[in-house]
C-alpha cells in the first residue's frame, strides 16, 4: 500500500496487556500543516481588519477636516494669506446754499523716514539736504529731525507740524525714493478734512479729529455717520514681507462714499456777518458777540456766528471753550428786546391795545422788591407803544401784571423760550427761568427781560414769529443731503411749522409798534432809509453791582411789511458803551443795509430813498 493512501489506523501495543491506536506519520504530518496555514489566516485576517480600521479612521479624519472644519481651515489659511486692508470711503462734502463748498477732505503725503536705516547707510547728511532742497527747511532742522533712536518717525516743520507736501513735492521725492536716492525714507498718503476758508462758520460746522477721523460738535458730529460713509474692504494675498502680491486675484467690498450735506447759511452773508462783529468786538471793547440771520418764512439760518471763534484747519491749537456754538448753547438775559414779546402776550390775550395808557413813575413795588426804569426817569402818562420807545421797564412790568403769572408763563413757552429750538446742532441749551423769588417778581423781571435766561436763537426765533404773522418757524440749518456715490433719494429739509403763538393782528400790530418806537428810540433805524425796520434794543446787567458784566442786542427785521430776515446783534460786556443802541445798532443796521441790496429788495411804497 502506497505510504500516502489512507488506511486504517493500526494498533500499537505500548505495554504489558495494552493496546493504543496510532495515527499514521503522513496523517499527523497533514494535520500540523492545516492548523500552521488556518494559523496564518487567522494573522492575515486580524492585520487586515487593523488595516481596515486604520483607513477608516484616516478617511473619517480627512473628511472632518476637508469637510465639516472647511470654513476653520480656509479662515486661518486666509488670516496666514491674506490681508484685509480697509479702503477709505471719502468723506462727504459741506456746502452754503449756493454750493460754495464749506468742508472738504483731501489725500496728501507726509514724510517717514526710518532713522536706523539712514544710519545705517550713512545717508543722514545727503538725505537732509535732499529734503531741505524739496521742503524748503533747513538741513539743520532736518537732521536733527532724522537723527533720533528708534524707527519711524513723521518729519515735522519748525513749529513742530507734521509737514505735508504738495502734489509737486511729492511728485520730486517720490522720484528720489524710486531711483534709490532717499535709503530709509517713505512716504505715506493722509486724509485730511480740509476747511477752505479757515474760521468761516467754524462753531456751526465743527471739526474732524485727525486721530480716528470723527466728526467733533456743529455739522460735522450730528452728521458724522452721514458725512463718514462706509470703508470698503480690500482682501489680498501678501507675501513673506506683508506686501500685497499684485498678481493674485483680490476681493473687495467697495466703499460706499459719505453723503455730501448742503446747509441754508449763504457764505457771503456768513461773511459780511463775520467780519462786522470781530470789528465791532474791537470798537466796543467787547468780550465777545454773537450774530444770527434767519428767514422767517421758512426758518431757516442764513447766518451764525460768534466771538471769539477757532480756525478748524488748526483746531488743536484752540480753546475747548471755542469750539461751542454760543448761538445755541450759552444763554444770557436778553433785557429789554423781551418787551416786545410782553406786549405781545397782553395784545393776543385782550387786556392791553398798543393805545393803552399807564402812568410812570419811574418806579414799582413787586413783592417788597422796588425796580426801576434803566434810567431812573419817570415818564408820566405812556402808552404801551411810547413803552417800547422809551424801553420803561414799569410799563412792561404793567402790562405783564394784566396778563397775569399763568398767562403769561404759558406764552413764554408758546414763543420758543425754555425749550431747545430742536435746529439740529449738538449741545443746545433749553433757557431757563429764576425759581429762586416769588412769583409775581419773577414774571415781572421777565417782562423786561431780566431772570429769564435765553438762547440767541431762541430770541431770532421769537422774532421770527412776529415777522411771520404770529406764526413760529423751526429754525433749520440743513437744507438737503445728497448721497455720495449718487445713488439713493435725496433728502431736502425746508419750513416746518411750529405753532401759531399769536394772531396775524397781534403780529401786525406789535410789528408798527416796533417800527413806530424804532424810529424814534436809541436803535435810530430811520437811519436805513428808504424802508420801514421792526426792532428793539436791549440792555441786560444781571449784576447791577457791576455794570461791566452787561450784554448789549438789537433784534428785528426787515422790510416790515413784508420781512425778508431777523437779525440779531448781541455784545457780550461791551465797554466802550453797554447800551443796546449805540454798541450793536451800527452792525445791526450795516448788515440790514447790506442784505436788502443782496436782496434786490426797492424801496417800500411812501418810503423814498433819502427819508426815513
């Protein structure tokens, strides 16, 4: 039998009466190999479920990564990449009424130079000498400039002013420094607002803080947000250096560019307006003033002004206390332009006529507390328009004790008085009353203008009411806001009715005691010939222990049948004389003169040039 074909398994005996079956060699020899090959398998198997575990796992992680944490990875691989570099929107324009532009911003270079590199290259004498050639500063100061520890520094002038250049000089350095000539010197552009006719209207249009270019009091901080825009964003691959690789594709969010904002002030009139109150300020040896024109058909301000002032191209060179509108913001007792509105007040609500008669004695008695005419004249027998001509502070105090304290509290209201004007401009202040006496005394005083603090423009505005036949005009000071990139509604502002404070009649009535009593007082507005003026002086000395701490005013408008401005002259502390009439009646009836010729307004029907 073949020693490989199968057979039975023959017994085998091991012992004394034993017998043990025995596999036969090749049999054994068969089984050892099926179990080494099953072994083997098993190996096999066991590695490659490892293997397939560790594909999965890799294959799991992979996806995690290229999927799930896609947008992480692309933003950090962007942050490594690329830079976001913000675009300046352009800052809206300012404009007067007629498009003189008031405020612009414009781009120019200033020089930084690296003093180390210069150093480093000895360059310090040859790039003095090239910079003092193009600036037109010594080469002394410029290298004394150049010559500091550390890096970076922004050159500056004589007076310590970061030095900005012109379009030519920066057209000559930027030659200097491409050909290799300025080692260690760059130059940077700097937006810069820019203000073309310096002091202009300053208080009423602010400033931008160069610091982070934000819009400080007047126009430029209500309209900020406006003037300002919206940066756009430039997102570029740079290189090793930080530098944007031209070559690779860029985003970019455009910039929206700031609206531009026109406002109702005409620039000449704000001109002729200036320059005859820092006159006057000089010939009245005054502190200061303040001036406002307004259109009282529509309220709007065609001119603001006050003394002393600041040049916003140099702001950081002014007083913090400049920088307010003193037109809006800072009150005084108005004196005895406020009989205007007490008569008013006493016309409107039935209990005087412009006829009705009082006797004056020079004196009254109110709470125990004696007050006087301002020049301790007693007049006799007066009528209430002879009040206003003579300015007697008793017949005022008369008229309002007709009127009554409730009355004539709630007119005080209804004329604009005790309350922000709402014209738009920051910092407005509201007026107040003094609550410290009784109060008869208290609507007594007021009557003549006296413990009644109030803002100039809201004086204009009362004015304005009676010039627009009792009807009371928001001032405004904006006319429109055009978007800058030209898309988008336009926005226009225009006349905004406040309230009819009191009747045509009274209006009418109270405007020819005014021109009656004008023509005759200390105003002298016979002098403007050819046309009737509706005004009155005041004279207010909150102090009557120091005569010096007085303001000065005229208020009134023009032509009186049919007013085309109100005008507003106020002296603050004047010493060359304290009175109403002599100190700020020549600018009030200079700039009357002025602007009814820029008006191309004739002379009034029955008033012939030449007579009063």
């Amino acid at each position: 039998m073949s020693p490989y074909s199968s057979g039975p398994i023959e017994p085998r005996q091991t012992g004394p009466g034993a017998q043990r079956w025995v596999l036969p060699a090749w049999r054994a020899q068969e089984m050892a190999e099926r179990a080494t090959l099953w072994q083997v398998g098993r190996r096999q198997l066991i590695l490659l479920i490892v293997a397939l575990l560790v594909l999965a796992g890799l294959v799991g992680r992979i996806a995690y990564w290229q999927i799930w944490q896609h947008n992480l990875l692309a933003g950090r691989a962007d942050q490594e990449d690329l830079r976001a570099i913000q675009i300046y929107a352009g800052r809206g324009y300012i404009l007067d009424a007629s498009g003189h532009i008031l405020a612009l911003s414009v781009t120019e270079d200033e020089v930084i130079a690296d003093p180390d590199v210069l150093r480093s290259a000895d360059a310090l004498d040859n790039t003095a000498a090239t910079l003092g050639q193009a600036l037109k500063l010594p080469e002394s100061l410029l290298r004394s400039e150049l010559d500091v520890p550390g890096a970076y520094v922004a050159v500056r002038d004589s007076k310590r002013q970061v030095v900005l250049l012109s379009v030519q000089q920066s057209d000559q350095l930027g030659k200097h420094i491409d050909q290799g000539d300025l080692p260690g010197i760059a130059l940077i552009p700097v937006v810069r607002r820019v203000y073309p006719d310096g002091n202009l209207a300053a208080q009423a249009l602010g400033f931008v803080r160069e610091s982070d270019g934000t819009g400080q009091y007047g126009i430029e901080q209500q309209y900020n947000k406006l003037l300002s825009g919206q940066p756009g964003v430039l997102y570029t691959a740079v290189d090793a250096a930080g530098d944007p690789l031209a070559t690779v594709p860029q985003q970019q969010t455009p910039a929206i560019p700031g609206s531009n904002v026109t406002l109702t002030i005409d620039a000449n009139i704000q001109y002729w307006v200036e320059e005859g109150l820092a006159r006057t300020i000089k010939q009245m040896d005054a502190d200061g003033g303040t001036v406002i024109v307004m259109d009282p058909q529509t309220g709007a301000i065609m001119a603001m002004a006050s003394q002393p002032s600041f040049n916003p191209n140099r702001y950081a060179n002014a007083s913090l206390v400049d920088f307010i509108n003193p037109a809006i913001s800072d009150t005084y007792d108005p004196g005895s332009v406020m009989k205007a509105m007490t008569m008013a007040m006493g016309i409107n609500s039935g209990v005087i006529t412009p006829d009705s008669t009082y006797v004056d004695t020079g004196r009254t008695v109110i709470d125990g507390i004696t007050l006087h005419n301002w020049d301790q004249i007693a007049h006799g027998k007066l009528t209430m328009t002879q009040v206003l001509q003579y300015s007697a502070n008793t017949g005022a105090i008369w008229a309002a004790n007709q009127i009554g304290n409730v009355r004539f509290s709630g007119y005080l209201r209804a004329f604009g008085f005790l309350q922000p004007t709402g014209l738009g401009l920051p910092d407005e202040a509201a007026g107040r009353r003094d609550q410290s006496s009784a109060q008869d005394l208290t609507t007594a005083e007021n009557a003549f203008g006296e413990s009644i603090a109030v803002t100039p423009l809201q004086m204009v505005m009362a004015y304005g009411a009676l010039a627009n036949g009792g009807t009371l005009m928001r001032p405004y000071i904006v006319s429109n806001i055009t978007p800058g990139n030209g898309q988008g509604p336009e926005t226009r502002y225009g006349p905004q009715r406040v309230r009819q404070v009191v009747s045509p009649v009274t209006a009418a009535e109270v405007t020819q005691m005014l021109v009656e009593s004008a023509s005759k007082s200390e105003a002298q507005m016979n002098l403007v010939q050819g046309y009737t003026i509706a005004a009155k002086t005041g004279t207010s000395t909150p102090d009557i222990t120091n005569l010096s701490d007085t303001f000065a005013s005229v208020v009134g408008y023009a032509p009186a049948s049919h007013p085309r401005f109100v005008i507003l002259v106020k002296l603050n502390h004047p010493r060359a004389t304290i009175f109403g009439g002599s100190a700020a009646g020549p600018l009030w009836r200079a700039l009357a003169r002025q602007l009814l010729i820029y008006f191309q307004i004739p002379p009034e029907a029955g008033m012939p040039a030449g007579a009063p």
